[in-house]
C-alpha cells in the first residue's frame, strides 16, 4: 500500500512538473524531425504522454564544446530544451532534431569518459547520433537506466499509421498555406479599394475647387488606415454619416423652400409681362399720338426688363434642374453606402457573436482545468493521509515489540537473579513461600525478585533464543501440570501487561492470576 501510495504521489509530481516546463515553453517553437514531420508545443500536451524522468544534461557539438539543455524523458520521445529569455525552446545544435524517437534508440557509454553516452537513432527516416554528458558517472548510469527502461516500454507504431498521419500533416500544410494566401490576396484588394477611394476624393476636391468652391473643406484622405493592423470601428462612421445626412435633409429642404418662392415670383412677373404686352398692343391700334408714345418709353424699357428677367429665370429653372439630378444621384449613392454600412454592420455582429462564443468555450475550459486541478490536489491530500496513517500503524506495531521484548527480558532477569540460583522446594514446603515476590512454574516455586522488571531499556536487546529456563530435565519430569500462576506486585506498569496481553498472536500465551500463593498451591493439591 506504501508503494502505491508513492508511486501515485509520483506520478502526480511528474505530471505537475512537465506543466510547468510547458508554461514556459514558446508557444511558437518548434523543430523539424528526420521524417520531415514538424513537433510542436501542442504535441507535448496530450494525455498519455507522461513525464519519465527530466534533468540538466550537455549536449557536445560538432566543433567540441558542450551547450547546456534541458533532457525530458516522456514515453514516446527524448527531447532537449534550451533556455531563452526566461523561456524554454526546442535546441538547436548542429542542424540536429531535438526530439528523438525512442523506437529503435540505442545507449551507449563513450570510451574514456566515464560522464559521457551515445544516442543512436536507427530509425527508418534516417540514423542520426548524439554525444551526451552529465555531471557524474552516477547521473550517467542513472539516464542509461530511464532511457532503455522507456525503449523497451514504448509502444511500436504501426508503418500504415504513420503513413497516414504523415498525409494527413501534409493536407493540413497546403490547406493552411491555401489559407494563408487567401489572406493575403484579401488584404491586398483592401489596400487597393481604400487607394482607388482616396483617388476619388482627390477628384472631388478638385471638381469643387475647379467649380467656384474653393472656401468648401473636402477631406482628400480616408478617416481610416488600412495598414494600423486593427480591425476599423465601422459604428462611430455611420453614426457620423447619419448626422451629416441630416444636415443635408435640412439644407436640401432650404433649398426647395427657396426654389418655390422664385417659381411664385416668376409667375407674377409673368403675369405683368402679359398685361403690358396687351396694353401696348391696344395703344398701337388706337394711335395715340407721339405723346403717348413718349409716356409708352417707360413702359417698354420695363417690358425688356421683364424678358432679361425671364431669361435669368430659364437659367435658374435650368440649374435647378442639374441640382435635382445632382440630388438623386447622391441619394443613390447614399442609399448604397446605407446599405453597405448595414451589410458591414451585420458582419461586425457576426463576428462579435463568434468572438462571444470562443470566449464562452475558454470559460468552460478553464473551469474544467480549475476542477481537475482541484480533483489532483483532493487526492494529494488523501494519499497524504493514508500515507501517514500507515506511519502511525508501523510506529505502533514497532512499540509493541519493544513492550514484548522487554516483558522477555524482565521474565529473564527475574529468573537469573544477581545470585545466579534459585530455589526450588517440594510441595509440602510450599506454605512457607506464601509471599508476594514467588510464583509456581510446574509445580515447582522459583523464588524471583520482581522489582527486576523494572530496569532500563538499555537491557532489551535479547535474542529470542534466550527465551527458554535452564531447568534441568528430572526437575521437570516430577512434575505433572504445566501451570504457571504468577502474583505481581501492584506497583508493576499496567501499560506492559495490557500490551502483553494484545501481543500474544505469535508468541506463546500465558495465564496469569493475580490470586494469593496459597490459594494456588491448594489447587494443585
């Protein structure tokens, strides 16, 4: 059960451990292996992939020095990491992969160089070898050790499996690159619609400084730049437009009010131009005379007056024209760039709803960590406390034998006594031996001092073949009981003989009374 526990504990280290190393890691390294497949830090994240064994190791270049790495030993491959910035990256030395295969991998110690070993790569895509060292010859074996432990546990892919992933990781490059290029075309004719868009606000400005409005601002630039690299708020644009439309709602009503008021008054002046026409005609046909004709020289110079003022109003009717075909050529161009903006607008919210969603799925991600984190630390605990409850029952089992050996040891002594003898005496002496430091082995009273048992631990290492009395054999064949009543003072620790009484599954039981000597010897007679 400890060795369970350890080895969970472990386990649980390690996979903490490779965590670390790869919060650290770049996320955008990366390095080639024989077989033309790129290894990436996502490789390293999935779920049977285990941390074996990780140390600081020396990798000797083509030119003879070393470069310090970082080894991590997983069940699949054998990889060396360099640190960068305070960042982990795959290393780079001699144009070599950094991560090796461990299918087809051979150890090998380097002649003269008890620190050094060979990695030899014998795989299919191409044999590639790497010279090694640690800090000491132990370190040294101790790698050897973890890396064949892990070839020989490694689990054999299959040629067809390999074929397919490497097709698959093919399909997915030219897909990606597909992508990519796609991309690249889209920004491109971003770039250009924005530059043909300043063109024509160029052109613009220049038809309103060449048309007589030249005191008219017109920006000739965008309001955006297409090369910042953020995406432009399209929000804060249309709710400008809308507000220079109604600006122009308003001008453009102005403007009709005024165009009216010249229609009116070009109806009356109309109206006179008629009257006086008639009243010159009727003149001519009545013949006034030259009086007359002078008092009509006013009136003609008015009617002149009246066509140079019709003339002007044709060219104002004229004009008015051209603006109304000004006006619905820009409210078509208005309607268009409304619908334009809406149809970005829904895309913006498309996109925000996208972006929503991803970050709903990290939520859910991140609390599912957080709970598996909590599920790893749970268990570290309980392995913890079954851990140190074992350690209780071992202290406790421990204890009891050294209370077993000491009550060995105090029945001993109390039969050795500081004299080196004892007394045995018949049965029909046993009257006068009634007192409370004897007690009676088969039927025969040994006299034994029993404040011996209370001497110092120093004396409890014993071996168990001391365990048996030196009694001799016709002692022992007179008698015919095998009983043994001891009396004990009082004053003896209650705590050794509960222990003795609990112990006594591999030892030998023993009956004790604590009745007087007289009542025993009665008994056996």
């Amino acid at each position: 059960m400890i060795a369970a526990v350890d080895l969970k504990v472990n386990e649980y280290e390690k996979k903490q451990k490779l965590l670390e190393i790869l919060s650290r890691t770049e996320n955008k390294t990366y390095t080639k292996l024989k077989n033309g497949h790129v290894f990436r830090k996502q490789d390293l994240m999935k779920k049977e992939i285990l941390l074996l064994h990780e140390g600081l190791v020396y990798w000797k270049t083509a030119t003879g020095r070393f470069k310090d790495t970082l080894a991590l030993l997983l069940t699949d491959v054998l990889l060396f990491l360099q640190e960068k910035d305070q960042k982990y990256i795959f290393a780079a030395v001699d144009q070599k992969p950094s991560v090796i295969s461990l299918q087809k991998l051979i150890v090998r110690e380097v002649a003269n160089e008890e620190r050094g070993m060979f990695l030899i790569s014998t795989s299919s895509a191409g044999p590639e070898m790497y010279e090694v060292h640690t800090n000491s010859k132990e370190e040294r074996n101790n790698w050897m050790r973890h890396i064949q432990d892990a070839v020989e546990s490694c689990p054999q892919e299959e040629e067809g499996k390999m074929n397919e992933s490497d097709e698959d990781r093919h399909i997915a490059e030219a897909k990606a690159s597909r992508i990519q290029k796609c991309q690249e075309s889209l920004n491109n004719q971003d770039h250009q619609i924005c530059s043909y868009l300043e063109e024509k606000l160029r052109i613009y400005a220049e038809l309103g400084g060449v048309s007589g409005f030249e005191d008219v601002h017109v920006e000739p630039h965008l309001l955006i730049k297409p090369n910042s690299g953020e995406t432009p708020q399209a929000a804060s644009l249309v709710a400008a437009a809308l507000r220079e439309g109604k600006f122009i709602v308003q001008a453009i009503q102005n403007l009709t009010c005024l165009l009216y008021s010249i229609q009116a008054a070009l109806a009356i002046q109309d109206s006179h131009r008629e009257l006086n026409r008639l009243l010159l005609q009727e003149n001519e046909k009545t013949g006034w005379g030259h009086g007359s004709r002078l008092n009509l020289l006013p009136e003609q110079e008015k009617y002149w007056n009246l066509e140079k003022q019709r003339a002007e109003l044709a060219n104002i009717h004229k004009l008015k024209q051209q603006f109304q075909q000004e006006q619905q050529r820009w409210l078509r161009e208005c309607d268009e760039r409304q619908q334009e903006l809406e149809a970005r607008e829904s895309r913006l919210g498309q996109r925000e709803r996208e972006c929503r969603y991803q970050e709903k799925l990290l939520e859910g991600s991140q609390q599912e960590r957080v709970l598996q984190l909590q599920e790893y630390q749970q268990s570290l605990e309980r392995l913890q406390e079954g851990q140190k409850k074992v350690e209780r029952e071992r202290a406790s089992v421990k204890m009891q034998k050294q209370l077993l050996l000491h009550w060995k040891h105090c029945q001993q002594s109390s039969l050795f006594s500081s004299t080196g003898s004892y007394e045995i005496m018949e049965r029909n002496q046993s009257d006068s031996l009634c007192g409370k430091n004897t007690f009676c082995l088969n039927e025969a009273v040994v006299c034994v001092p029993l404040s011996s048992l209370n001497r110092s631990e120093s004396s409890l290492i014993y071996e168990d073949g001391v365990y048996g009395l030196n009694i001799s054999n016709s002692d022992m064949a007179k008698t015919s009981e095998n009983q043994v009543d001891l009396e004990m003072d009082t004053s003896c620790q209650p705590t050794l003989m509960s222990a003795l009484w609990k112990s006594t599954g591999p030892y030998q039981q023993m009956s004790f009374s604590c009745k007087s000597n007289k009542d025993a010897f009665n008994n056996g007679n």
